[in-house]
C-alpha cells in the first residue's frame, strides 16, 4: 500500500496543480517559474549565513574551543546529572544539527541507543533546537539586526529542554 501511495502521490499533487489552475484560469508555467526565482532568490540570501555558520561550527570544534568549554563546564554537567558522554552532544547542538547527529549516532556505539546516555541523547536532539544556526538564518534573511533576547530565549529554552531530558529519562528508566 505505502508503494502505491509513494508512486502515486507527486504525479496526483501535479494534476492537482494543473487542474487547479486551469479552473482559476491561472497560467501554470509562468505561476511556477515566478515560484522557482523566488525560490533560487530565497537560496541565494540565505547561501552567505548557511556557509558561516558551517565554518563556524568547524572552527569551533577544530580549534579547541569546544575542549576548552567542555574542560571547564564538566563540573557543571557533573551537577546536572549529565554524562560526559552526552556534553559534547549538549554544546554542538546549538550551532549544527548535522554535527549533533553524527555525535548521536557515535553515541549510540559507544553505549547503544537503550542505554541511558542513548536514551538522553536521543531526547535532547528531538527536544532543541539549532538556536545559533536558526537565529543566523532565519533574522539574517529578513535582515533583523537585533537578535540579542531571541537568542538568548532560545538558548534558555534549550538550557531547560536538557534539564527536562535528563529528568524525564531518570524517571522513565527508574519507572521501567
């Protein structure tokens, strides 16, 4: 069934597209060409923040930053209850998505995807957010200068987020 639907799905959605517009009385190939320079326009803006937020989150990792933070914050996280394991995972979130799941899936080696560092990991990737690379993108497309207090609430919310993680997951596994 799922075949059939998957085969089926983008050829209806085109006739859809086609029927529709020839009841509205739209011209189809010129709606979808001022969609596709919108489109590439879009792509082209937001090129410069995607490639320095990429370089960025390299160089933070490459240069010794995020050892240098996770040297220092290790007795922070040793409070929270937060694995050492799971540290590395917490301060790459924020900047990169990408890089945050390869750090899950060596996770997941490491201690496998039922342990608790598993568990934690998986919670904390499904429950923040890429606050640094979203904040870049997004303000910097439609040019908002001022991103200190969203910034700064999204990084918060993330703070939290981890804090629930870890409490939730403790509860799940001593329920279980």
């Amino acid at each position: 069934m799922l075949k059939l639907i998957s085969e089926w799905a983008f050829p209806l959605f085109l006739g859809f597209i086609i029927i529709s517009s020839v009841i509205k009385k739209k011209d189809a190939v010129s709606s979808f060409c001022t969609g596709a320079k919108q489109g590439f326009s879009a792509i082209c803006s937001v090129t410069p923040n995607i490639l320095a937020i990429m370089v960025a989150s390299a160089i933070f990792r490459k240069s010794g930053a995020m050892d240098f933070f996770l040297h220092y914050l290790t007795p922070v996280f040793r409070f929270f209850y937060i694995p050492k394991g799971i540290a590395e995972l917490i301060l790459l979130r924020p900047v990169s998505g990408s890089g945050a799941m390869v750090l899950l899936s060596q996770i997941y080696e490491a201690f496998g995807a039922d342990s608790y560092e598993g568990l934690l990991a998986s919670v904390i990737c499904a429950s923040t957010e890429t606050t640094l690379y979203t904040v870049m993108i997004y303000f910097g497309v439609t040019r908002v200068k001022n991103t200190k207090f969203p910034l700064l609430i999204g990084l918060l919310t993330d703070f939290i987020v981890i804090l629930l993680a870890v409490a939730f997951v403790n509860l799940l596994l001593a329920a279980s």
